[in-house]
C-alpha cells in the first residue's frame, strides 16, 4: 500500500484554503455575494479534484498511448513501475521537439506520465530511465496530486486576475474599489506563482534521489539534466507550455535567467546534477 505524504496533505488542505481566501477577497473588491463565491469556489474544487489531470493532459496536448501503440515505452515504464513499487501508470505523448516529461494525476492510481517526442529522440536509454524514473517518483509519493492541483489552481488565479482587469476597464459604474482592485492584479498572479515555488523546488530533489534508487544508476538521471539544461540554454524556445504548468516537469521549460530565476519553479540544474553524481550504490 502506497501511503500519502502528510506535507502533500497539509499541502493540499493549504491550496484549497488559499483559493477560498482568495475568491472571498474578490467578492467584496467586486460587491458580489460571498456566497456566489462559495459556491463557484467549492465547485471549482471539485472539479480540480476529480478532473485536473484531464484538463491538464488537454492543455498539454497529450495523447493517452496503450501498450500496441507504443510497445517500448510501455514495457520500459511498466518494468521501472514495478521496480518503484507502484501500480503501472497510463502513459501519454506530446508531439513537442522541446524535450521534457511530467506526471500528473491525483493519486498512483489514476497517474499518468507524459512523454515528448523530442525527449524520446534525445535520451540514450539509461537517461530515459532516469527522467522516468524521476516521474515515478513523484506519482509515488503522490507529489502529482498537489503539482496537479497547484496547476488548476494557478490557471484559476491568472484567469481571475485578468478577468479583474477587463471588469474595471468595463464597468462605467466604477462601482470597483480601485485600492482593492489593485492589490487583486498584483496579489493573483505573485500569488499563483508563490503556490507553485513552494510546491516544487523542494520535491525536485527528492524526485531525484528516488530516481536514482529506482534505477540503480544516478549518473543517467544526471545526464540527462545535463543535456535538458544544454538544450534549453542553446535551442530555440519552441512550444513552450503556460507559465501554470511549468512546475509539472523535470526541467524548467520556461527561463530562469535575471528576474524570473527568483520564481523558478525547480532548483538548480547544476545543483541537482551535483548530488546526483555524489550518490554512490
């Protein structure tokens, strides 16, 4: 039996109070009833709950494979499942060149890992072991339901922050309090962006270090950091995925250079390859 992570939990608990909070203080900036508010709030839990991975595997653009259509893969993560202790996850493919995988669902259970094609054509096979690995590890320790959430989450704000903008440039009533509506645009997006910090960075090197238990073999999962961060240094920027679900993959798609390296969602890559290249087995 695969138990929850308690932090994972608190986690969750966090978010959903986060959300809640969130959506009360755009009830009164907008003299709306709380309640109505309630209801979307409560509604919109529900559905991230039962339906985010869904959502998230339709923004992505994945598509769910079964075992005839791509044998290899399939045989590959169906052994590393069995060597990680969990049950067997679906396994979906993004047509992107951008190489990089994620996990997503909201348990082991209903997981399923998402693979690009610029990921399968790029990684020997020690290095794809390693990056799926490192997203078995997640499904493990259930890091995917609090990733898949903190994305629905983060989709919600910026959405809720934008709609902010286009209803006070709309309402000739001025009917909106400007101080309230100000703090709204810049508290939703920082605020969305704090969430998924708080989630990510820290569960990448434990990822990391599973992965390499799961494997046997650190060094593969360190190449194979070393060759994504190689790529997104040097390649062009090419489907690039929302700044909501950047959090969800093994590498940063986004840039982490100046400014925005202070709100990357994932630590160090050198970092990362430093500790990998350290375990010894």
């Amino acid at each position: 039996m695969i138990d929850m992570d308690i932090t994972n939990l608190l986690k969750t608990g966090m978010l959903f109070g986060v959300l809640l909070g969130l959506f009360y203080v755009i009830s009164l900036v907008f003299n709306v009833s709380p309640m109505v508010f309630l209801i979307f709030s409560a509604l919109f839990v529900f559905l991230s709950y039962w339906f985010s991975d869904s959502v998230v595997l339709k923004m992505t653009r994945a598509t769910v494979v079964d075992e005839h259509q791509a044998p290899a893969l399939y045989s590959r993560v169906a052994r590393l499942a069995q060597s990680a202790g969990i049950p067997q996850p679906r396994i979906a493919i993004v047509k992107n060149p951008t190489p990089n995988a994620f996990a997503t669902g909201r348990s082991p259970g209903k997981a399923v890992i998402a693979v690009h094609t610029g990921l399968l054509e790029m990684m020997s096979s020690d290095e794809l072991d390693g990056v799926l690995a490192h997203e078995l590890s997640h499904v493990k320790h259930w890091d995917t339901l609090i990733q898949t959430i903190a994305a629905m989450f983060a989709t919600a704000i910026m959405f809720v922050s934008r709609m902010a903008i286009w209803f006070s440039f709309s309402d000739r009533e001025n009917n909106v309090n400007p101080i309230a509506l100000l703090i709204t645009w810049i508290v939703a997006p920082m605020a969305a962006i704090m969430i998924q910090m708080a989630i990510s960075r820290s569960r990448e090197f434990a990822a990391d270090h599973e992965a390499a238990k799961i494997t046997g073999n650190p060094v593969g999962l360190a190449n194979a950091l070393r060759k994504l961060d190689s790529y997104s240094k040097y390649s062009p920027k090419r489907g690039q995925p929302s700044p909501s679900l950047s959090h969800l993959y093994i590498a940063n798609p986004l840039s982490s250079k100046g400014f925005a390296g202070m709100f990357s969602t994932h630590p160090p890559v050198a970092d990362r390859i430093s500790r990998l290249e350290q375990m010894s087995y």
